[in-house]
C-alpha cells in the first residue's frame, strides 16, 4: 500500500512540472502610416490660473487609495506602472483642468508634500499654473 502510494506521488509530481511557452510574433513588415503635423497656436491666458491638488494615501505600505482619473503628462505614456508622484501630478492636473473650458496648463509648478510615519503614508500633490488653449487652422 505503501509502495502505491509512494508511485503515485512520483508520477503526480513529475506530470506536474510542465512549462507552457508561447510566441507571439508581429508582422514583418513596416506598416506605413502617414502623421501630419498638427497646426495651430497656442493662446496664453495670463488673467486665468488654474489649480489643481490630488492625495494619495498608502496604509501598511499596501493599501492604496487615491484618484483614478489623470491627465497624461507631456512624454509619458498612460500606464498602471506610473510612478506614485507623477501618477499624482497627472491627476492634479486632471483635476485643475476638467471643469475649464482650457486645454492646457502652461508653466506648471507642482508642490509635492509626504507625510509618512510607521504604518501610514500620505502623498498630496497641488498644480498652479496659466490657461492655455489651442486654437487649430
């Protein structure tokens, strides 16, 4: 019985180391895509500032809570794996910017604060800058 036992837990642990490897691959060749250049101005509103401010909070170094909604900074690309800072300023920003009839914030200066103790983290992040829109040809 014993025996039985011991070559069943063999064999099930030898079945059970498998390894699955799969390739995906693109196509080989270029695509050809055509991009014309965007033209317009750029309007600076020096009457109109624009502010914004977003907080991140981090319990026992897991627990997260903080804004979902962000603009992509200017270079970035829009992903999960954001940084905690930038992830805020894209998300003061979002904020500075959703209920203007602007664009864009012009000379942005962020004023990054952290508070942390043992347990608990505290991230809050303002954006103050000028209007800006953009008026296309």
């Amino acid at each position: 019985m014993i025996r039985i036992f011991t070559s069943f837990m063999i064999i099930a642990s030898l079945a059970s180391c498998s390894r699955v490897a799969r390739n995906i691959t693109g196509a080989e060749s270029t695509p050809s895509i055509s991009i014309l250049p965007a033209t317009g101005q750029t309007v600076v509103h020096e009457d109109v500032i624009l502010q914004g401010e977003a907080t991140e909070t981090v319990s026992f170094g897991i627990f997260k809570t903080g804004p979902n909604t962000r603009a992509v900074l200017s270079g970035s690309v829009a992903s999960f794996k954001t940084s905690g800072a930038n992830r805020l300023k894209e998300a003061a920003l979002y904020e500075a910017l959703k209920d203007s009839p602007y664009d864009i914030v012009i000379n942005p200066k962020y004023i990054v604060t952290t508070n942390k103790s043992l347990f608990y983290s505290k991230t809050n992040v303002k954006v103050i800058g000028y209007a800006g829109s953009i008026k296309f040809d």
